[in-house]
C-alpha cells in the first residue's frame, strides 16, 4: 500500500510541468539558435539513416493526419 502511495505520488508531480513559468529574460535563451534540434541537417539526416538501418523506423516527425488515419 505504501508502494502504490508513492508511485501515485511521482506520477502526481510529474504533472506540475506545464506550469513552468518563463521569464522575460529566459526568453533570449530558448529562442537561441542552439536549442532548435535541426539547427544541423547534416546530423538530423544522419540520426534518420540511424533509425532506419537499425530500428527500420522512417520519418514521424512532421504532423500527421486529424487522427481518422486519412492523411
């Protein structure tokens, strides 16, 4: 019982996260150039030919359809 009240206790604070406040002056950062993930194609390109060959995995990364499965 103690177990399941912890558990319970975890999962509760992990839904606090969007209530992340950010600054005006953290803006600047996380607009930077650095935190964009395709800042390089180069290694984007090359972590996609990684899924593929070894999880045989291609693409997900853009939106899909409105979920009737007709993209």
């Amino acid at each position: 019982m103690a177990l399941l009240g912890l558990l319970a206790a975890l999962a509760g604070g992990c839904t606090t996260a969007s209530a992340v406040r950010v600054r005006p002056w953290e803006r600047g950062a996380l607009a930077d150039s650095t935190m964009n993930p395709d800042r390089d194609p180069l290694a984007s390109a090359l972590g996609d030919h990684v899924n593929f060959a070894r999880e045989a995995a291609n693409g997900g990364k853009g939106v899909g359809g409105s979920g009737c499965g007709c993209n």
